[in-house]
C-alpha cells in the first residue's frame, strides 16, 4: 500500500473554504462593478510570461521574488509578480488594435517568493485599473475618485488615501545632487513607517553614499504633514527653484482641488510627501490607503503613474497609470475588524425535504424562488427536520422552506427565519407571489 501523503499546502499559500471565498468573490464583484462604472474594460494575460519581460522592471526585491524556472522547451520563464509590467507588454503588443488611451481592469493571482505574515501570502489576488495613453491629469484624478469609490462601496470604514508624487521626491534629490542614486534612496525612504527615521537613513549611507546632512533634510522633508492646502504651501516654497519639483507640485495641486470639488472630504485623502512606493517604474503620482482602523495591515490599494515601462516593449510612448486592490490583504482586514458574516451557504433559501413521493414539489418551490431571483438549495436527502435545519444553521443559510404533508395537503408551506426563529405559512401552488413575498424579508434583515 502506497504511503498518503499528507495533505498540506505550502508555505505562503492557502485554501480558501467557502466562507472566505464567498466574500472574496464578492470583493471581486464589487471591482469589477466599480470599474465599468468608470468604462475600464477586462483583459486577461498569461500567468507565466518570459522572464526578460519580468526581471528589472520592478525592483531588486521584486527580482529576488520572481519565482522563476526552465520550461519544458529550455525558456528561462518566471510567474508574475504584478499585473503592471504584464499591461505594459499586453499594452505594446496590442495598443493599434486597442485605440488609446486605453481603459482596462484585470482581477488574477499573482505570485511572489516573499516572507509570508499577517496579510501577506506568496500567491495573492490583485484587481487592477489602469489608464494606458495619456499623461492628462485628468487620469491622475480618476484614479483616485475610483479608489474612493471602490472602497466606499465595499465599505471597509474609515480610510486615508495617501497620495504623494515621484517628481516632487525627484526634485528634493536633483537639488540636494542625489538624481543619480534616486532608485536606492527611495526604496530606503519607502521603508520609512516601518523601521523609522535612523534605519532609512543608515540604509542611504550604504546604498547611496548619503551624507549625514542630506539624510536628514530628506526625513526632515518626509515629516511635512498637516492639511493639503498647507503641505502644498511647504512643497511649493522648498522646491521653488527646480523645475521638476515643481512639476510635481502642480500635478498635487490640481488633483486636490479636484477631489475637493467632487466633494470628497480630506478626511478621506492626504498629502503624504513621505510614501514613495517601492517600485521604480513609478515616475508621478503615486498612491496608498490605508484603513484607519488596522493600519499595521499595510496599503489595501496602491498604485501611481508609470509614464516609461512600456518603452521596454515599443517605440511607441505609452504613458500609463493606475492602482491595484489587494483583495486578500484587504479581506484579511475585514476579517480581524470583523466586517465580514460567515457564510458557507451560496444560495440564502434551504427547500427542506421529508418524503421521497413529494421530491416533485419541492423541486417546484425551489424553481419558484428561482425565478424571482431568489437563490435555493434543495436538501438532497429525506432526512429528519432537525438535522436539515442544523445544515441550514452551520452553512449560515437565512430561511428553510418546510413543507411537510399537511401543509402539501393544504398546497402550503412553512417559510422559517433562521436568524428571527419565526415562522409563516404560505400558499405555493398558485403563482407564487405569497411564497416569494414571504421570503424575502428574511434576506434583508440584518444579522442579529
């Protein structure tokens, strides 16, 4: 007899039981909802790509997360590790087809070979917008409103969308004379709320020579805070004299008094000069969010404006910018702040069954709830009530259909609130509408 193996999964990965995954694919629901309102259309691109189209588009660490290997033809392949530098490629090869600017959304595992902790896994589902063609503001300001909208819609609190730009951190660096080592400053500078002040600034000294005095006017800098009005007003006196700060200035400014004007409170948005996103195909805007209740999660929705990547693929200038949701940090989050029902059951009606003759009938109540839009499971064995009903209770369902053979005597039927523990009986066997009138209060009544 062969040996079992024991069945685990590995490490940084994990199954999902279905009162997970049904939020989840909610969540999923809720993007791609949010992102056609917008006119953002679906794409799809292959989980493995070549590796020279992955490898140095992120960053070191990114690289080091590849998790890469020979395919059967002797072709150095990784899988990817975002869904951003696969757009790029997509967007090279197909952007004639397409017609820019082009609008698009893509909800699909990614994979990386990271140290896995609270929040964080190694195979995790990223759901991407992105704006391909256009450098306008305009798309800078979209792509906030549809992070404010789709974290309103999926009603997870209170949040903070934190927003900075690359061109501003740039200027600082072009004036203090550190253009040249930008990329390791700001992967230093991007650690900042996790290891601190001291550790950012030892990190520069290694990677990039920086002196003790530039350190601290570039942490010096990273702690501007207050009101955006404010911040603006700091930034625009700092990097007064280099165009490419300023820049960057002005791209903010306009974007703030455009989500003011959409009536989005800042309660809801800040100027953060201290984010600069790990990732250095950024090359403007960039943004993170962070729930104020569990901020130690880290970003749930993150992106920024990446106006050279594509370059690696074409000739052709295809400035580009958009944000990702990371819908299993963000569930996650709900989970431990407690925003999401256990549910195991897909359908919110369990038709009970108690005699075999009568299996016609309940198949007809079910198609019944069916029609109206109502989901409904029929119990598939004749089983006491009892235990149907403690189903019904383990898999969260919110009313049971009981009809036993009284009520088909009289062609009616019991509908049950799981949650209320109250019963009403019904007739069926007309048209419909008093069963269908009678259950669907018990799907809109809040859990108790």
């Amino acid at each position: 007899m062969n040996q079992r193996i024991e069945p685990r999964t590995l490490q940084g990965f994990r199954d999902y039981l279905p009162e997970t995954m049904m939020p989840r694919e909610k969540l999923m629901e809720t993007a791609r909802r949010v992102y056609r309102s917008f006119g953002f259309c679906p794409i799809d691109t292959p989980a493995l790509e070549l590796l020279e189209v992955l490898a140095g588009k992120g960053s070191e660490e990114t690289d080091r997360q590849i998790y890469r290997f020979e395919d059967n033809g002797g072709r150095q392949v990784g899988l990817r590790f975002d869904l951003t530098v696969p757009l790029a490629r997509f967007a090279a090869a197909h952007a004639n087809e397409l017609g820019l600017p082009f609008k698009r959304y893509h909800i699909a595992p990614v994979w990386r070979g990271e140290r896995p902790q609270a929040g964080r896994f190694r195979e995790f589902m990223q759901c991407d917008f992105d704006t391909i063609g256009t450098e306008s503001v305009a798309a800078d300001i979209e792509t906030a409103l549809v992070i404010h909208e789709l974290l309103t819609a999926i009603n997870v609190g209170e949040f903070s969308l934190r927003i900075n730009n690359r061109q501003v951190l740039n200027g600082l660096l072009d004036k203090l004379h550190l253009a040249d080592k930008s990329v390791p400053i700001l992967r230093a500078l991007d650690k900042l709320e996790k290891v601190g002040g001291d550790e950012v600034a030892k990190e520069m000294a290694q990677t990039a020579a920086v002196s003790d005095q530039q350190a601290r006017e570039i942490l010096q800098f990273a702690t501007i805070k207050g009101p955006a009005d404010s911040v603006l007003s700091q930034l625009d006196q700092l990097l007064a004299t280099n165009p490419l700060g300023q820049a960057g200035v002005t791209r903010l400014a306009e974007l703030v008094a455009a989500l003011k004007s959409c009536g989005i409170s800042e309660t809801r948005f800040q100027l953060d000069v201290s984010i600069a996103r790990g990732l250095d195909y950024y090359t403007g805007v960039i943004f993170e969010t962070v729930l104020r209740d569990l901020p130690s999660i880290g970003s749930i929705c993150s992106g920024g404006r990446y106006d050279n990547l594509a370059e690696l693929y074409t000739k052709q200038h295809l400035p580009g910018i958009g944000a990702s949701l990371g819908l299993d940090r963000l569930l996650a989050a709900m989970e431990t702040l407690k925003l999401i029902e256990p549910i195991r059951a897909a359908a919110p009606v369990l038709v009970t069954y108690f005699d075999k003759q009568a299996l016609h009938d309940y198949l007809k109540i079910a198609a019944i709830l069916r029609a109206a839009g109502i989901g409904a499971e029929v119990y598939p064995d004749p089983k006491k009530l009892g235990a149907q009903l403690k189903y019904a209770d383990q898999r969260g369902f919110r009313a049971a259909i009981i009809a036993g053979s009284d009520e088909r005597a009289r062609g009616t039927c019991q509908v049950k609130d799981l949650r209320a523990q109250t019963s009403v009986e019904v007739s069926w066997r007309e048209s419909g509408e008093a069963l269908i009138e009678a259950v669907r209060p018990t799907l809109s009544a809040p859990s108790q």
